[in-house]
C-alpha cells in the first residue's frame, strides 16, 4: 500500500508500522486516517485466527510523536473526531497483540496512542513521556478512561492532574512502560515482545479479552468518533 506519513514493513508475521511525518510527526487527521488503514490492512494480510502482532515506532531516536496538531482544529473543529479519536479506536479493538515503540518525545495524545498499546518499549536514553492537558487547558471525553485501565490509581493522579514529564526510568519504575532499551537494541525488544505473544491471537478471542480489561475506553473512543453533531472536546487555551 502507498502511504505518506507512514511505511509499512512485514518481518513474518510481524508488521512494523513507522512513523515519518516531519517534523515531529504529529497526529493530524490525515495521518491518523492513514494509521487506520494500514492497521486494518494487516488485520486483512494475517487473516482471523492467526498469529501476528504490529509494532508502531517513531522514525529516529529524537521523536516518537508529539501529539496532536492543535493548530489543525482551528481550520477543522471535527479533527479529533475524523482523526484521533477512530485512530485509538481501532488499536482498542484490534485483535492481534500491538506494541509501542516509543522511540522518543512523547507528548499529550500520544501518550494515549501508546497506552492503547499492549505493550509499551522506551528509548532508555532520550525522550520524555507527558500528558499536559491540565497545562493547557484540554479536554475530551473519555480522557482518564485509558490511564485508568492501563496504570495504576497514584500514577493516573501524576499522569492527568500534574502533567509529571517521565524520563524512561520513571515511566518504567511506574508502570508507564514494559521495557526501556538504548536505541540500538529497542527495536529487538520490541521485536521479541511481538514474537512471544503473536501466537496469542490465534485463537480468535485476543481482542475480545482486551475488551474485558478496556471496554470503557473502547466505548468512550467509539462512541466520539466521526461525530459532527456537537463539539467532542474542549478547545486548548494554550497550544504547546
């Protein structure tokens, strides 16, 4: 398939998924349109009941991805919900194991794009995780619903109410992460974390059991994607 923010590589039956949306590859709705369909492309190459897994990275060692394009709603106030929102969506939903290759900054949605993730590996000597939408003045419906399922209670307190910036260490010392690696070994981390659980879809039912764990951020995400009948989020008073 031909993308433009994105490639799309196959190593058996592992897919890599790479970010490369200069500068710091943010999330538009264009490009989170483009994640949807080479996530479902997968879905369609591997098949049902079948071993696979995906591992989405970030382009270099300096960015994962800094969220969102807050400048874009100012054009288009259904962004998220064309965009962003569909984009957690389908990992929520999609039924193979999926890991996060968080090869750099990452900074306000995407840290939610990583949480969807099964997995989550960090480059252990650049980046840092946060979530300022407290600093910023952002809100969407269904914003706690992913920290709540994925960390646990004090954590999602740090996470949400006091915007705390996660070197690779905390982030793994809390939760955030499964793994930290230096950049030239993260991607074999990532690698053998979706060669140890691809098998696990096999049987049909891995999405369905990820469902039982993060039903209400499924729901939540679901529930605000393509909706342009009311506005789905609060605007940013400040955009960082």
């Amino acid at each position: 398939m031909d993308f433009k923010f994105i490639s799309l590589k196959r190593k058996g039956d592992v897919f890599v998924i790479t970010l490369q949306k200069p500068p710091e590859n943010r999330l538009d709705s264009e490009a989170c349109q483009e994640l949807i369909r080479a996530y479902r492309h997968v879905e369609k190459e591997l098949g049902q009941e079948a071993d696979g897994a995906v591992i989405l990275r970030g382009s270099d060692a300096k960015f994962f991805t800094t969220g969102l394009d807050l400048h874009e709603r100012e054009r288009n106030p259904f962004a998220s919900s064309d965009g962003f929102y569909p984009l957690l969506a389908t990992v929520l939903d999609f039924p193979f194991p999926t890991i996060a290759l968080i090869t750099g900054h990452v900074f306000g949605g995407a840290c939610l794009l990583t949480l969807a993730h099964d997995y989550r590996v960090m480059n252990s000597q650049r980046g840092y995780w946060q979530m300022p939408p407290v600093n910023a003045g952002l809100h969407h419906d269904g914003m706690g619903s992913l920290p709540r399922a994925k960390l646990a209670p004090h954590v999602c307190r740090k996470v949400l109410l006091e915007a705390r910036k996660y070197k690779a260490s905390e982030a793994l010392e809390d939760g955030i992460v499964d793994a930290i690696a230096p950049p030239e070994k993260m991607f074999d981390v990532a690698l053998e974390l979706a060669n140890r659980w691809k098998s696990k879809a096999k049987m049909g039912v891995y999405g369905v059991l990820r469902n039982e764990l993060v039903g209400e951020a499924t729901r939540a995400y679901q529930s605000n994607s393509y909706v342009h009948h009311k506005e789905t989020s609060e605007e940013p008073k400040v955009k960082l």
